[in-house]
C-alpha cells in the first residue's frame, strides 16, 4: 500500500512519472470487456485501479511472509527484483 500512494503521489507532482495507473486501468477495462461487461470511466475507473494496485502488491509481498523468518530474505530479494525489473520492463509491451 505505502508503494501504490508513494506512486500515486509522485504521479500527481512529476510530469514524467510512469503511469502504472493507467496499465491498472487498461487492465480492468480488457478484463470486463472481455467478460462481457461494460467498464467504469473517468475516476471510478482511477479508483478501482488503485483498489487493484494496493490489493495486489500486499497479495505478492505477503508471500514473503511464507515460511519461516529465516527465508524473508531470500524471498523478499528476488520478490523485490522481480517487481522492480517487471515495473521498468513490462509497460512498454503491454502498451
């Protein structure tokens, strides 16, 4: 969650910050379409995207709680690469 309002934040005051927001909102748009519904726009659109983005990061970094605390590292390292390498790399090829 602290991710998704750092984001969101850093979005609001930064002309040129990635737009993961918006990959959210495609997202939920080509899930619903392709379910046969019409999508929200405008801000309920925003608003689920968000809703998406906080319950999805704390699912994926919750599984670095898995186990015992020994392991935390071990998971949470390459958990945190993956995230990372998947923020710069994947927007450009999901469009």
């Amino acid at each position: 969650m602290v991710l998704t309002v750092i984001h969101e934040a850093v979005r609001r005051t930064v002309p040129d910050a990635p737009r993961m927001d918006v990959l959210g909102e495609r997202a939920i748009s080509a899930g619903l379409r392709g379910c046969g519904a019409e999508p929200p726009t405008g801000p309920r659109l925003h608003h689920l995207a968000l809703a998406g983005e906080i319950a999805s990061n704390a699912a994926y970094y919750a599984l670095i709680g898995l186990g015992d605390s020994d392991g935390a590292v071990t998971r949470g390292g390459p958990l945190g690469l993956a995230a990372g390498l998947g923020a710069v790399l994947l927007p450009g090829p999901l469009g």
